[in-house]
C-alpha cells in the first residue's frame, strides 16, 4: 500500500517528538507550525526519567544537543535557604535508573527538527480545521494548501484551535490564580549545585541547572488575571531580592537582560478532562489533550510520553491492512486515549494540587513548611514513583 500520511499541527516538543516518533516508524510526516521560523530563544525545561525513557524509546539522546551535567541536589526551600526536603541526584539515578536533566527548549526542539526531512517541516502554516472521519481525512490551511492525511496529530498548544472546535462543549482552560515568569541566565561563576524550588507566602522562586551550563529560572506570584508590570525585571527584583542566595546574584543577571528575554504568561490548565484524546483520525497530545500547571515539571514530559505511545499503537507507515482490509488507525487511537486518558489526568489533576500547596499564605503557609519538613526525605523521593516510572509501551490494540 502506498506510505501513510500524519499532518501534525504544532512544532513545540511534543508535536515534533510525535512526527519523529511517527517518521521512525516508516510515516510520511508534514508539520505545520504557524510561527514563521523555529524558536531561537526560550524556556528551560526539565526531562524527568519518565520523558528520557521515552525520549530513548525513538533514539533520541538530548544530552548530545545540550550536555549532560545535572545538579547534585534537588528540592524545596524557603526565603532564608533553610530546606524543606531535598534529595541526592545519585539517589535519584539510583532508583530510577537515569538521572533527570534540564535543557533549553529551543535546544531540543532543534534536535528534534533535525531528525526529520528538512521539506516535513512547513513554518508560517497555520491549521485552520480538520474535515473528515472516514479513510481520509483534510487539513485545512490559512492560504493553502488542503492537506489529505491518514492521521492529524493535534500539537497546536494550550489554546488549541483544534480542541474547541471538535469538544464545543469543553469548559476549556481556567485559570490558577498564578502569573508566571521565565528566563534563562549565564552565570558559570556562581556555580549553583542544586535544582531548587524556594516556597514563600503566595509566591515561589524556582532554580534549575541546564545541561549546558546555564541557568533556567522561574517565579510565580498569585495575581489577577492579566496583570502585567512595565519592567518584568524590576518585579522580580521586587519580589525575590531579598530571598536567600543566590537569588539576588541571579537576579543581577537578570537586570541585564532585555526586558523581552523575561517571559510572562498567566498559568492555566484544562477545567476538566477531554472525554477522550482522539476524534475520527485526529489524536491531541500535550498542551493541546491535558494543559497542566508546571508544579510537577511534567507538561513537555507528558507529552513526549503521548508521542511516543501514539506512533508505538500505530500501524507503520507502509504496513498492509489486516485480512478483511479494515484500516487500523481508529483503533489505534481509540487505543492511545485508553493508555494515555487516566495517567494525564492523573497528572494534571496532582500538578494543581501541588501548585495550591506551594501557593498558600499566612498561617497555612507555615502549617505548610512544618508538614512537608517532617516528611523524610525519601519517602519524599517515593512518592515520586508512579510519576517518573510510569512511562509504558502499551500492547497493540486488539
């Protein structure tokens, strides 16, 4: 039969991760990301084992693009230094087999676009609608052309066209009650050992090593909606300047940034999960299936799981039907929501809670503090198991 055909719309981390998933296992693959060329600045992001092994599943190794190094220690502190649980990264390769890293997204999403053809890949595209339910479906596209398509992969980002116009009646994304900012620093004298999180009274500071040397650092502070300072560096300095080191030195490197390297988005996840991630031919994944708060770090990592699960429940992309000529894409989607529906929500609904938890203020904050100091700290490790191990390859549906 001639080679099936994906149309993925998105070329964040998990729509490129599905096209390479997808183009690994024999699929002709088009991406269509509306933005007019690939991101050169951006974000950290932290890959959990869960996301490595997934990421090894498809022979990828993001440490070849971005390094390898990983900090000695990760946990959670207040505003004075004093840590409210922490654990060793040793300790951690040593349960989970892989030790967590944290890379600049454009890093990856590079690596990742450079692993597929250079004509899969179509920026300046916007998807405008899918048609379709049966042996085919089309891709709409704002100036052309239509695209015929074997399967869509729904990446098209936490506001995902896609989504609302096949689940209508979605409540859709509400919102955390959380602004959040992000940048990255070079700061190699400092050299900070530990990945940390510090939890103040409504506001957090979050410190991450990335592989390649640099620093990836976030905040949050609970505002309305929309809420926006005329100098993102000035807030911050506001805000955390007075917190324990190295915050103030890292945010003397901040200062020195434009101020459109500091990034501010409102923080939202999706109100209720979708009855399921697929509609005809189409699968959503990611922020586009489950948006989540980034209290867990698990939103790239939850999607590099669905890509890699979707394109392993999917027939090659040059294998004959089955006797009786019933094409196998609709059950493997229905298949991908049965393996991937439970774990996302499951995620998504943890990711709020913790965000709640590393939110409050007041009385409850220090209630808060005490509770989590006397937890030991590996049970702490523990408790993090279904997350970082519960990355599977289901069995082929039927």
């Amino acid at each position: 039969m001639a080679e099936r055909h994906a149309v993925v719309a998105g070329a964040g981390i998990g729509g490129l991760a599905a096209a390479l998933a997808l183009h690994r296992r024999g699929w002709r693959v088009t991406v269509c990301e509306r933005a007019p060329e690939p991101p050169a600045t951006g974000a950290g992001i932290g890959l959990a084992p869960n996301a490595l092994r997934a990421l090894e599943a498809i022979g990828v190794d993001p440490t070849r693009a971005a390094g390898g190094a990983v900090p000695a220690t990760m946990g959670v502190r207040r505003p004075d230094g004093r840590w409210l649980t922490r654990a060793a990264t040793a300790d951690m390769a040593a349960r989970y087999g892989i030790p967590p890293i944290a890379v600049p997204r454009p890093v990856l999403t590079a690596a990742l676009a450079a692993a597929l053809p250079p004509e899969a890949l179509r920026y300046g595209t916007t998807v405008t609608g899918v048609d379709g339910t049966g042996s085919r479906a089309t891709v709409r596209t704002a100036g052309g052309p239509d695209l015929a398509a074997d399967l869509v992969v729904a990446a098209d980002g936490i506001h995902s066209p896609l989504r609302r116009a096949h689940f209508p009646a979605h409540p859709g994304l509400r919102y955390l009650g959380e602004t959040a900012w992000r940048t990255i620093v070079d700061a190699p004298d400092l050299r900070i050992p530990a990945m940390s999180e510090t939890w103040g009274r409504g506001e957090r500071f979050g410190i991450t090593p990335l592989a390649d040397g640099r620093y990836y650092l976030y905040a949050t502070a609970r505002l309305p909606a929309g809420t926006r300072s005329p100098d993102p560096r000035a807030e911050l300095r506001r805000r955390f300047g007075s917190w324990h080191d190295p915050v103030p030195a890292l945010l003397d490197r901040v200062a020195r940034l434009a101020p459109a390297d500091v990034l501010q988005n409102d923080l939202y996840d999706l109100a209720a999960p979708l009855p399921r991630l697929h509609h005809g031919r189409t699968a959503w994944l990611g922020d586009a299936a489950h948006a989540m708060a980034p209290n867990l770090g698990q939103g790239g990592c939850q999607a590099i799981e669905d890509a890699v699960v979707l394109a392993h429940l999917l027939p090659a992309g040059n294998a004959e039907y089955p006797e009786g000529g019933r094409d196998p894409v609709p059950a493997a989607l229905a298949a991908y929501t049965a393996a991937r529906r439970a774990r996302t929500d499951a995620v998504r609904v943890r990711a709020r809670r913790v965000g709640r938890l590393g939110a409050l203020r007041g009385p409850l904050a220090a209630a808060r503090d005490l509770a989590v100091r006397a937890v030991p700290d590996h049970l702490a490790l523990r408790g993090m198991d279904d997350l970082f191990n519960g990355f599977r390859l289901p069995g082929a549906p039927g």
